[in-house]
C-alpha cells in the first residue's frame, strides 16, 4: 500500500463522515433514486461485469454470474425499492399500563457510513448487495471488493465512480494490507464477508473503535442424507450445490453424512448427477476454474493428504485434462481420516467428503461437536427424523431437500451463528441491521409519572401496592 492509497483512504472516509453528520436525515426519494442508479448500472453493465468475472476466473460461464451475481441482485434491488416506503416509516409500538397515556415508537435512522468488504467467489453479488443494503438504510458507503478479482473490482470501481459521488459510495482497491486499513477506520458499521480466520482480524480492528460488525464467514456446512430419502432425487440436488461455481460457494455443503451401507449407492448416484449436469468438464465454462494457481494447489495438496492418510476417492468425469484449464475434476471421498485437512477446515472446491452414520444421534453429535456451521441440509421423507435434526443442530441456515435455496429466499434473515459469522442481511432483516431504530417516548400532558416522585410516602405505597397486583 503506498502513501497516496492510504491518505487517498482517510481523505474519502473524512468527506463521506462529514456529509454522513451534516446530513442525518436521507429522505426516501433520495434513497429510491440511489437504487435506481445502482439498477440504472446493473442493466447497462451487467454484461460487461460478466465477462469482467470470466477474466478473472479464467473459466467460468457468463450464466453463472447471470444466475448467482446479477438475478440476485435485481431480485434483491426489485424487493427493496418495493418495500422501502414501508421501512423507512416510524414503528409504532404499544405502551404499557403504568406509562399510559405515554405513546412511543422506533425512529428509523441511517447509522452514518457504512464500510464493505467483499470476496472473490460471487465478486459483483457480495460486494453490491451489501451495498444496496446500506444505501436503502440511507448510509454512505466505502466498498473494498476481492485483489483476486482485479478485472471485476477495477470495473466496479470505474463504473460507481462514474455513477455515485465519492461521499456517497466509493470504491476502494487494494490488497490485504490496504484492507487492513480500511478494517481500522471509525466505521459506523463494518460489514464483512470473507474467511472465518480473516474474520476474526476484522473484528479485532473494528473494536478497538467500538464500530459494530456484521461478519458473513464459512465453515463447514454438513448434509444429511436420511434413510427415507431417495438418492437420485438428492444427488443432483447436493451435486448441484456443491459444483456450482465448482464448490467454491460459502453455502456449498462441505461434507455429506449418510447412512452407513449407502456409500457405493451415493457414490453412483453422485456420479450420474454430475455427467447430466456436466457432461464434460475440461473446458466447459459451466464448471468454473478454480480462482487461482494457489487455491487449485491447496485442494489437490488435500486431497493428496487425505488419500495418502488412508481416504478412497472416487474422481468424476475424469475425460480431457481439467488442470489446464485450473479446472478441478469433482471427487468423492470416503474413509477420509478424522484428522485430515479435508475434515479439519472448509474445503471451498468440488471435493465431497462421504460420512457413514450408524444412527441419527451419531450425525447430530458429530455436527454439534464442531463449530457452528453457515448453512445445513437435510434430505428424506420422514418429517419426525427432520424435525429431530433441526431441533438439535444450530446453523446459520437451513434447506430442506434441496441446497443452496435458502439464500435465494428475500423474506429470510442470511448469515452465521459463531465462527461462520454474526448479523445477517437480505430483505428487511438486512435494512434493520443497516439501520439505527431510535426508541422515542411522547410523553402526555395528563401523564401521572408525578405518583413516583419524591417525598416516597403513603401515595406512593399505594400505588406500588396497585401495581404489584396488576403485574
Ligand atoms: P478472505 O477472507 O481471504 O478475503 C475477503 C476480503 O478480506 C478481501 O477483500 C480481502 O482483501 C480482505 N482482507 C484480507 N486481509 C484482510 C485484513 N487483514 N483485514 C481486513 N480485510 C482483509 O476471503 P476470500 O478468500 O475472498 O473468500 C472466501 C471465504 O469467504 C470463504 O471462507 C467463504 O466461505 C467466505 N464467504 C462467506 C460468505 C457468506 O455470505 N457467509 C459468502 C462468500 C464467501
């Protein structure tokens, strides 16, 4: 980070403070017309920040970033600008007995600026609806995307800055020492979304300012196959939210626990899924690359550890050479040991550790002797043996017979519980985390609040004696 890039820093962060101060009240057509400049960008540029991700990826298709960047966004955008103008209203709320006729509300304010760093993997996604959040709450906004995206985030800079004035949102670039910085500004809020160990550094620097955080990490989230379940009905299903953009995806399910006996049965399913949904790999831009040279090395280094601790792997639609593209071919493994890397941190790549489970208690005890995970995903038919499971496992997230979809869902809260993060956003879960909700008392003129005023005698007995029998 040079000189220039870090007063360049400070200087943006001063002009966005004091507007954020000299302005506290942000009307809603000035909120609406932020978002429709943001909307007004996707639909002008969305093509161009697609093939932006496809330089950065090297492989990855242009649908891909249509389906899970731009559709979420425009659904996330649509869903906001519709529900603002009751969002941003006062919330009455009812007044107890002993302050009546006292009545109160919430005061919805924007908290002031609003800082945003955002990951590589769903670069314009997790990067602009952390944005489009905070601009609806009526903040003003710093972003610092993804250094291993430089073609999207340079773009994304280009265009914000052509369409936003800097004390109003702005881009900042830079790698993890520049990030580092931006982490230690006196944010009114800092949102992160990254890995849980880089987490815990963002967290540190935003305390040391009292800035509250929303942390939107990983982990290792677990499926369960239950006995009642039909195979090929889930296998596509998991193999579809493990390999879309070839498992690097914060949701994608880490591991699979299933009954024990059913490993050779999952393992054909899986297969079969994965030739309809890729008929080939080598090539086809549908199966993204990995993002670079250092992350494919890390996952076959696991995989090499794993196999040479002992795991079996069964590696899928192994035709033409997968490496040249930094494609990785997808792989199931089984037998993993317990103290393998593979079982031991999030994998982020289209390995699938198989689990055998000898009963339900065995996978629930397994799921809750690790850290909390970001999402879980059961399958089957039997509701008791679901019901058993969501009672006693604690996730960020839950899909039942399906992965992935619970995010795609605008009236449900996203985010983690523990080490895959705190706070969670989308819809209005995530304008309220976004927002300040000031509690205002009205007091009455006819207000008897005199009753407990000093000198405390017989009156005041009285009316303590009244109140304990009310309560
Ligand atoms: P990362 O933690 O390496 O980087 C994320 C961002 O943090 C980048 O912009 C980077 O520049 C910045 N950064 C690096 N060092 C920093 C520091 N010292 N202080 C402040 N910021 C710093 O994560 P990544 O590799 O880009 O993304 C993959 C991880 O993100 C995975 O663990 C994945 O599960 C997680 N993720 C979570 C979600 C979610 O919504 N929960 C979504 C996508 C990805």
């Amino acid at each position: 980070m040079t000189t220039t890039d870090q007063t360049r820093l400070h200087v943006l962060f001063d002009a966005q403070y004091k507007a954020s101060r000299a302005q506290i009240e942000v009307p809603l057509a000035q909120r609406q017309s932020r978002l429709l400049t943001m909307k007004a960008l996707l639909d002008d540029h969305g093509t161009a920040l697609a093939q932006a991700v496809q330089k950065d990826f090297g492989m990855r298709s242009l649908q891909l970033t249509e389906i899970a960047d731009l559709f979420v966004l425009r659904t996330l955008l649509s869903h906001t600008l519709k529900s603002l103008p009751k969002w941003i209203k006062p919330q009455k709320v009812s007044t107890p007995l002993y302050l009546q006729p006292a009545s109160a509300y919430l005061q919805r304010q924007p908290l002031g600026v609003v800082g945003v760093v955002s990951p590589w993997n769903y670069p314009v996604q997790l990067a602009l609806g952390p944005v489009i959040t905070a601009l609806a709450a009526g903040n003003r906004v710093m972003l610092k995307p993804s250094e291993l995206t430089p073609h999207t985030s340079a773009l994304m800079a280009e265009l914000i800055g052509k369409a936003f004035a800097p004390d109003e949102l702005c881009v900042v670039l830079g790698d993890g020492e520049l990030a580092a910085e931006f982490s230690s500004l006196p944010f009114d809020h800092l949102f992160f979304t990254g890995s849980t160990a880089v987490g815990r550094i963002v967290a540190k620097a935003a305390a040391a300012n009292l800035t509250p955080t929303t942390l939107e990490l990983g982990g290792k989230s677990p499926c369960i196959i239950d006995a009642s379940c039909d195979l090929d009905a889930a296998a596509i299903k998991i193999a579809h939210g493990k390999l879309l953009n070839a498992g690097q995806t914060c949701i994608a399910p880490d591991y699979v626990l299933l009954p024990k006996g059913k490993e050779a049965a999952f393992g054909h399913a899986y297969a079969q899924a994965v030739a309809k949904l890729f008929p080939t790999i080598a090539g086809n831009p549908d199966y993204a690359a990995i993002i670079s040279p250092r992350h494919h090395e890390r996952l076959q280094a696991m995989l090499a550890a794993a196999e040479a601790g002992g795991a079996k792997l069964q590696v899928i639609n192994t035709g033409g050479n997968a490496s040249e593209h930094r494609q990785m071919l997808p792989v199931l493994a089984f037998d993993v040991p317990a103290s393998a890397q593979l079982m031991q941190e999030e994998i982020f790549g289209p390995i699938l550790p198989v689990l055998p489970y000898a009963s339900l208690t065995e996978a629930i005890d397994y799921i809750n002797a690790r850290p909390r995970p970001l999402a879980l995903y059961w399958f089957g038919t039997n509701t008791a043996a679901r019901d058993t499971v969501l009672a006693h496992t604690v996730s960020g997230g839950v899909t039942v017979n399906d992965t992935l979809m619970h995010i795609a869902h605008e009236n449900l809260p996203f985010g983690g519980i523990g080490a895959s993060g705190w706070g969670s956003y989308h819809g209005e879960a995530g304008f309220l985390r976004l927002t300040m909700q000031k509690p205002v008392l009205v007091q009455s003129k006819w207000a008897r609040g005199d009753l407990f005023y000093p000198p405390y005698g017989k009156r005041f007995d009285q009316v303590m004696g009244l109140l304990k029998r009310w309560l």
